[in-house]
C-alpha cells in the first residue's frame, strides 16, 4: 500500500509530526510519500496512492492556505480514498477544558466547511518555538502561553506533541485500512 501524507507547516511542527506518521507507516510495511501542500511538485498526481493523510496547523485561527487548497481541490478524490486528517494546535494542551475543545472544533469547522469526510481525525498539541520568533511573536507567544498554562522561558523552544498519540493515530489508521 502506498499512502501520500500531505502537510501545511509553517513553523515546522507539523512536517515533524508529519514524518513520524510516515515513519510508523513504513515500519508497518507500506511505503509512503510525505510532501508540503506549499511545495506540490509540478507533476504531482493522485493516481499513485490507496490511501492518504492530510495535516495542518492553526495559527491565528486558521490553517495554511496551500494545505485549505488541496483539500478543497482534491475533496472527490479524498473521500473515495482510504484518509485521515489530524490538526497541530496548542489549544488542545491547554488545561482549560474550553480551549481544549476550541481546538478540536477548528478541525470539525474545516472538515464541515470543505465536504471531506476522512475516517480518522486526530488534534495533536504541537510546539512553541521562541528562537524562532521575532520580537512581537515572541511576546504575543509568552502571553498567550502564560494564560493557557505553558511555558514563559523564551530563552529555549518547547515542545508539547505527545508522541505516543501520534503513533497510535497512525497506527489506528494503517489498521483501519488493512482489515
């Protein structure tokens, strides 16, 4: 079986958590694809694949544009394949029970608003990369960690994808597909 896994990232997070999908697929025996939605290549075509996962980020309440693009141009092909779509969103690791749902509802919005119906959906928290901000990011970020119970140290990034979920995601779904 071959899977394409298609991700919008746009600080990295998400294409990490991308390729450990990959790895546990190929661990399981099938090969797999992963690619940006933002850097398709040009002869990209969807007849190669049996089965495929798609996933983004939230940031500043929605998802990359390339990845909203592909979805919305290949909903035929995704709801007659074998697919699955999972959201990075630090909301759903906050310990406020509302934040915690807001996050997951950013994925059921999406799948409403674009017609695909993926057997399989996840929401992972991804990370906060304070290196990699500017100064106003940076703050904002502090901020907006600080009310929802993470980490202010900004001297360092922090990561909070529970990685054992991501696995048994791709787990669940390879086993799904193979019955």
């Amino acid at each position: 079986m071959h899977v394409l896994i298609v991700y919008g990232s746009l600080e990295g997070q998400t294409q990490k958590i991308s390729e450990r999908i990959g790895e546990v697929i190929v661990n399981k025996g099938h090969h797999v694809t992963t690619l940006s939605a933002e850097h398709l290549p040009g002869n990209f075509s969807t007849e190669n694949y049996d089965a495929v996962i798609v996933g983004g980020s939230i940031h500043m309440n929605k998802y990359p544009k390339h990845m909203t693009t592909f979805v919305s141009s290949h909903r035929d092909w995704l709801n007659n394949l074998p697919s699955a779509f999972f959201t990075v969103c630090m909301a759903v690791n906050s310990p406020e029970e509302k934040s915690t749902k807001q996050g997951i509802h950013y994925g059921e919005h999406f799948l409403a608003q674009t017609g695909w119906q993926p057997s399989l959906t996840a929401t992972f928290a991804g990370a906060v990369k304070y290196t990699q901000y500017n100064f106003i990011t940076r703050f904002i970020m502090k901020m907006i960690s600080k009310h929802e119970g993470g980490s202010t140290d900004t001297s360092r990034d922090h990561e909070y994808t529970d990685w054992e979920n991501v696995k048994r995601f791709a787990e669940t779904f390879i086993d799904k597909i193979s019955e």
